[in-house]
C-alpha cells in the first residue's frame, strides 16, 4: 500500500521561484531601508511621550476662538471642495468620453486623454497648490484649481470605465434610428451613466473635503491657514479646535455621500 | 453484510438524550430527541423539511450548541465540551454538506488534507506541513472515491458530484468514529446520488463506524439503511428497519397521502 | 400621423409628451448655477485675477524648462528617503492591517472585539495623512520618522478597512466545513479565510504599496522627510527648473511603481 510516498505541489516551479523572488525583494528592500533610513531610535521611543504631552496641550480646547475665525475658514474650505469638484467637471466629461474605447475609436485619442488624466493623478494635490500658490499667489484661487486639477484624472477614469460598461444594444438602436451623435450621447449613454456618475462625483467630493482642509498648509486657503498660523504659535488648544471641526465636517460629509449614494442606487 | 456485523459487538457509538435546541426562546424546534446508536452502518433520518433534521446533526458536532439534553459520544458529553476538547471530539466526527462546502480555491488534494486540521499544530498548519503519511492516505482516499486524476485541480472546477465525492474523502480523512451527512445527495442527478450513497456505505464498512445521512428520499433510504429514523415537528416518529416503514407512518411523517400516489 | 389619430378618435387633446421634462433635475441645474455665483463671490474670486495668474503661468512654465538635474545627488538622497519610507510603513501597515482586518470583521469576531477595532480603523482614516504628519511632526521631529509613522496609519486606515470587507464576504459555508474537522482558530483562519481572500489581499497591498510611494513624496513638504521636504524648499527659493526635475523624478516614481505592483499582481494571480 506504502510503495510509493505521494506528492502534491501547490504551484508550478516556475510559480513557485517568482513568488519567492517577490518575497525575497520585500525582505530585502525592508532590511535594507530599516538600516540605511535616519531614524533615531530614541525618538521612537521618546514618542508616545510626546504625543501625550500635546494631546495635554491641546485640552481644554478654546472654543471660543470657533467663531472669530475657524468658523469662516471652514465655510471656505467647503467652498473649495465643492468648486473645485464643480470645475473638475469642465475638463473631466470631455476626456472621460475621449477616453471611453466605444465612444472614440481612434487610439490618439486615447493616448492624448490618458496622458492628462494620469499626470492629474501623479501629482499630489498638495503639490498641485503649490504651483497655483506660484503662479496665482497665496489664496483660495489656488486651492480651488488644486482640488480640481487633482480630481481630474480620478473623475475622468473612472467615468470612462462606466461609459465603456454601458449596454450597447440600446445605443446601437439609438443609433439605427439615425439620431445624431450628440442625441446619443445625451438620451443613450447618459441615462445609462447617470447614478455612476454621481457617485462618483460625490465619492470625490467626499476626498475633496478632507484634501481642501490641509491646502492651507500650502496657503491655498481654508482651515489650512488657520491651522497653520496656531501651529506656528503654539497654541495647541485652538489647533484642538480646528482639528476638532475638520473632524466633525470630514464625518458629516462622509454620511451624506453615504446616504445619498443609497438613494441614487 | 449482515456477517460482518454480527461480528462486531454491539458498542456504544452515540447516545442522544432529551436533547432541545430552540433558536429564539420559547420555540423549540428540537423537543426532545432521543437516538441510541450502537451499530455500524447507515442510519437515515427523514422528515419534512424544516422539522430540524439538519439542526439536529449540526447539534452532534457542536457547529450549534443545543439548549438541552446530552450527547454521548466517546466516554464524553459532546454538549459540555470547550475549546481543546471540543475540537477533539469534533475531529473524530466527519461531516459531509449538502453544498459540498469545499474550500473553493484549495486544490482537491488539500482539500481531503484538510480533514487532517483537527490533528495538527497551529504552527504545523501555518507551514502545511502534513505528515507523509496523511499525504499518503489522502491519496488512497483520493482513489477510492475515483478522483486520482483530479488531484492538482483547483476544487472550484469540479462537478457536483466530484465535489461530493471530495466531501467525503475530506470527512473520512479524519478518521472519524462517526460520519454525519446532511442531505448530500439533494443537489445531485439519481445516478450520482446512488453513487454517492453507496461510497457512504463503503465508508461505514470498511471503517466499521455509523453514518447519519439526512434525505428526503424515501426509496433512496430505505435501499441502503440499516435503519431509518422519522421525524416530524422536532420529535422521533418512527425508529426501525426500513421494511417497517409503512404508508400510514409516512402520513404520519409527512402529512396528507396526494404524494404518496 | 398624429392628425390622423386625433381625427379618428375624434379627440382633440394633445397627449403629453413621454420624455417628461424633470423638474428635480432642472432645479438641480439652477442650484448649481447659484452656487457658483456665490461662491464666487463669498471666496472673492473674479475672472481679472484668473486671467492675471494665466500671464503668471506662462512665466513659471518658461522658468521651468529645461528642467535643471544638475543637484542630482540631492534629488537622489530624497528619492531614496522617500522610497525606505515607503517600503518600511508599507510592510509595517500591511502586517498590522491584517490581524486589525481580522478582528474587525463582524462575521468572524464578537462585536465587542469589532467595535472598537472598527472605530480605531475609521479614526485612522478620518484625517488627511498630511495632518497626521503634521502632528507626528511635532510630537517625533523632522525627519523620516514621522513619515514611517504617518503612513503606517495611513495605510491602517485604509486597507485594514478594505481587509476586514473582503472578510466579510466571504462563504461561510467553507469556513464552517473546516470547523467542523475540528480544526484550531488559526487553521481555520489559514486553510478557509485565506484561501478566499489571498488575492484581493494582495491587490489591496499592491495598491497600498503604490499610494505610500506617492504620499511618501508629499509628507516632505511639512517636514517629515523624503523627496517632498526638497520639491516645497525648491517651490521657496524659486528654483522652478529645479522643481521641474523633482515632478519628472517624482511621476517615473510612481509610474515604475505602478509597473512594479503590475508585475506582483500578475504572479499572485
Ligand atoms: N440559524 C437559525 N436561526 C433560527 N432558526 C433556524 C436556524 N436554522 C434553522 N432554523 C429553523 O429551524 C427549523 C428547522 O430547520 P432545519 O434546517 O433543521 O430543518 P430541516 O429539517 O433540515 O429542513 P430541510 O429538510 O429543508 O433541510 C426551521 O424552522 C428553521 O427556520
Ligand atoms: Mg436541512
């Protein structure tokens, strides 16, 4: 009965050395960087300390300094989201279409509008403002055309990959009724669009929030400048404060879109 | 068949006692349930469905925990069993699923090796590290249920039939000293269930232990059972050999007589 | 072909048009146009100041070609930081996401376990990394440290999340079938939850490891290392040549990066 001991191999060889190869790389990359990065050691273990002690800093928080200027700060900063999501839009529709393979055939095309939409997302929206802070000077100009440069290529992806899942056989019908091609765009693909579109929309303006709150950082505008100014200064317990409304914004707009986006699908 | 079984003494392989289970209080769908098993071979359970025939085998190995009553099952209450020595007890009794419930993406060999879990380490099973012997016996296993050639191939490419047939090899890969099976043969065509009902027989044979098969078969059942139990409205209707099982007592299982034709 | 209906039913009401004109998406369209309107106004924006920074623009990209590498060893030692920050916190939160996944998974674990390691992931990820910088900052000091410790709970906040749904949905069923052979938690866990879940797993990680690889060129800019701390000192002194080198350097980055987790997702398959 016990001739011959069996064997049984999860994975080819080949399978098997790749997958090995992977493991190797990541050990070797985290060794290497653990030794090679500047870290000091006792700062490691100096930090729970620390934090402790501004987290002691922060309390009692002064409220009272809510409504002389992080109250004002935040309505901006919600302004930013908002705008710069709006303005997204401009530039997002137009190459989401070029970039959808069953609306536009030709493959410049999709080059042309790839190109824009993975540079928009290569750069981080922190760096987008601060080249609108170059060019247009400190301010909200600046934080509104980041978050709108930044979303572009997010917008812009995942509304082509909706408009390439569309059902075709409608528009083909669409189509054989010899409509044009922007009555097609408008009473065949966007119907079928519709509830992806502002999901994603929303999606994105829910990240906006929380991206707009720390453009000031950059001075782009926003509870940003204010966080930064008490910062600078020291003064943890309005730093608490401002922190404290960035919070309570970042979870009220997360439950929005969440209800919302129930309702749409 | 009935040679080899007059052989073996008569031994205690489960004892149910006034066992309850009630899902929201004050609703029992278990009232009460007493079974002796002292004989190897099939027993098959049947009854109309929702009558509690598949809580009453999930209460046998504790996948749920009965309100009330004993099960005795090697030398131990099954029902008070913790931690360690619930998973000790539950390794020496092998289940076998109406959907199968293979791990999907686990090839067909490490899926009968899995039977092997209850016997091993946390650190043996992190390496996968199964004795050659276990790896010998799945293989065995692997023939006597016909799927030799299957063995590299993911479970999920499998048939319906071929998945059962895995099942029980994992089941009996444990080395059970019971084998429990719910309804397996439901999702299956009249051949292969055939099939299947006869492996579970071969099973309980060689390994000379009891096999529960719930089934809602009737002549299935009473074709390969050594003894049938009915139930009906969570209570045992009807205890005994096959040949005694009568139209009257089927009424009385199922309700109403159109069906029986 | 109307006319000839309406003379033959001899009704002479005109039938409503089936394409019905949608009052909510009309007021919707007006809604957007007063908010623009506002918000122009409220954040003092006008077209003379946007079209002033247009002329702006045209002199910062002139200033910034051809880019200027001639700092290569700078930009090299912030590319390196920026990469060991995103090795080391990439391990570190992958590792600590997953048991923090497990146990947040309300299928698997009680809910007084899943509770409170849910609300722990949701605070991870409430906060923009750049102020969980910030804070790291000032509580550790400037330096790669604080970014390590940023994006570990960056990536907690995130793909903890994405693990603990994967788990959620997986079968039950298989997980009940290895129960019942009497296997240990940590079996049951490696033999019929991962199997189910290895491969979304490593998606997420690969999309974690590739969205550290940007952030880690971003917490620089408030001062917790890597290449960021080099492109905002480069931004202040003007040197927009020299930020051109830093953005083509930082988006082959992220584009190799990209390649990379293509190539991990691909083998894993
Ligand atoms: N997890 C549970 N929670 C609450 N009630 C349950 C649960 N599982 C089963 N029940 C109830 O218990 C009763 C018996 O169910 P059970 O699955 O044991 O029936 P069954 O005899 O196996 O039926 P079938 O032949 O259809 O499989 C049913 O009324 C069912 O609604
Ligand atoms: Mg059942």
């Amino acid at each position: 009965m016990n001739a011959i001991d069996h064997h049984w191999q999860r994975f080819t060889l080949k399978q098997k050395l790749s997958r090995y190869a992977v493991y190797l790389v990541l050990v070797m990359a985290f060794v290497q960087s653990i030794q090679s990065v500047e870290v000091i050691p006792e700062f490691l273990l100096d930090a729970p300390e620390q934090m402790a002690d501004m987290f002691s800093r922060m309390w009692p928080m002064d409220f009272a300094y809510y409504p002389v200027t992080v109250h004002d700060a935040m309505i901006e900063t919600l302004n930013i989201a908002t705008l710069g999501t709006l303005i997204t839009l401009i530039f997002a529709i137009p190459l989401a279409l070029m970039n959808a393979s069953n609306i536009v055939s030709s493959t410049w095309c999709h080059w042309i509008s790839k190109f824009f939409l993975v540079s928009s997302r290569s750069v981080n929206s922190l760096v987008w403002a601060l080249l609108f802070v170059s060019i247009f000077g400190p301010g909200v100009i600046a934080g509104v055309l980041a978050i709108a440069f930044r979303s572009i290529g997010f917008v812009g992806k995942l509304l082509g990959e909706a408009l390439e899942e569309v059902n075709m056989g409608s528009i083909e019908a669409l189509k054989a009724t010899g409509a044009s091609w922007l009555s097609i765009l408008l009473k065949g693909y966007w119907p079928q669009v519709l509830p992806a579109f502002f999901s994603i929309v929303l999606f994105r303006w829910d990240i906006n929030v929380r991206e707009s709150a720390v453009l000031g950082l950059v001075g782009a505008g926003g509870i940003g400048v204010v966080l930064d100014d008490s910062m600078n200064l020291f003064q943890w317990d309005r730093v608490a404060v401002s922190l404290l409304a960035i919070f309570i914004i970042v979870i009220l707009a997360e439950i929005l879109v969440v209800n919302v986006r129930k309702r749409l699908i | 068949m009935s040679v080899t079984q007059s052989s073996v003494e008569h031994s205690n392989f489960l004892e149910i006692r006034n066992l309850k289970k009630e899902y929201t209080a004050g609703n029992p769908i278990l009232k009460g349930i007493d079974i002796h098993i002292t004989e190897p071979g099939i027993v098959a359970i049947i009854g109309p469905s929702g009558t509690g025939k598949s809580t009453l085998l999930r209460c046998i190995n504790r996948l749920i925990d009965p309100t009330e009553g004993k099960i005795l099952f090697d030398n131990a209450d099954l029902c008070l069993a913790k931690g360690a020595q619930l998973r000790k007890l539950r390794r020496q009794v092998g289940m076998v699923f109406q959907e199968y419930n293979l791990v999907e993406r686990l090839t067909v060999i490490e899926n009968v090796l899995t039977g092997r879990l209850g016997y091993m380490s946390a650190w043996q099973a992190w390496r996968r590290k199964f004795s050659q012997q276990d790896i010998n016996t799945a293989f065995e296993l692997l023939d006597a249920v016909g799927l030799t050639e299957h063995a590299s191939k993911r479970a999920d490419s499998l048939s319906g039939g071929q998945r059962q047939r895995v099942g029980i090899a994992r089941a009996v890969m444990q080395n059970p000293r019971i084998l429990l099976a719910d309804e397996p043969t439901s999702s299956l065509d009249p051949k292969t269930a055939v099939e299947i009902m006869e492996l579970l027989e071969r099973f309980s044979q060689e390994k000379n232990i009891p096999a529960l098969v719930n089934i809602h078969d009737v002549k299935l059942a009473s074709r390969f059972a050594k003894r049938m139990i009915g139930m009906s409205n969570g209570v045992v209707v009807y205890d005994g050999p096959p040949e005694g099982i009568t139209d009257e007592h089927l009424k009385q299982i199922y309700g109403g007589e159109s069906w029986l034709a | 072909m109307a006319g000839v209906n309406s003379t033959r039913l001899g009704a002479n009401k005109d039938r409503e048009n089936p394409f019905k004109h949608n009052w909510l998406v009309s007021s919707l369209w007006l809604l957007v146009v007063c908010y623009i309107v506002y918000s122009f106004n409220a954040m003092d924006l006008s077209l003379g100041r946007i079209s002033d920074g247009l002329g702006h623009a045209s002199d910062l990209l002139a200033r910034m070609v051809p880019p200027n590498f001639s700092r290569w060893s700078l930009l090299l030692s912030g590319l390196i930081e920026s990469l060991e920050i995103a090795v080391i916190s990439s391990i570190c939160g992958i590792f600590i996401s997953l048991f923090l996944g497990l146990f947040a998974a309300r299928n698997l674990m009680p809910s007084w376990i899943s509770t409170p390691v849910r609300a722990l992931i949701a605070l991870c990820r409430t906060f923009h990394p750049v102020i969980i910088a910030i804070l790291f900052v000032k509580s550790v000091g400037f330096g790669a440290l604080a970014g390590i410790l940023t994006l570990v709970v960056a990536s907690i906040g995130f793909i903890a999340k994405l693990f603990a749904e994967a788990i959620e949905e997986i079968s039950l069923k298989q997980v009940e079938a290895i129960r019942a052979t009497g296997a240990g938690f940590t079996s049951i866990i490696l033999f019929s939850v991962m199997p189910q879940v290895f491969a979304r797993f490593i998606g997420f990680s690969t999309y974690q490891l590739d969205s550290n690889l940007r952030n880690s060129t971003m917490v620089g800019i408030v001062g917790a290392g890597g290449l960021g701390g080099t492109l905002f000192s480069a931004f202040q002194r003007f040197d927009y040549d020299f930020v051109a080198a830093i953005l083509i350097v930082i988006i082959a980055l992220i584009m190799f990066g990209e390649f990379l987790s293509n190539i991990v997702r691909h083998i894993f398959r």
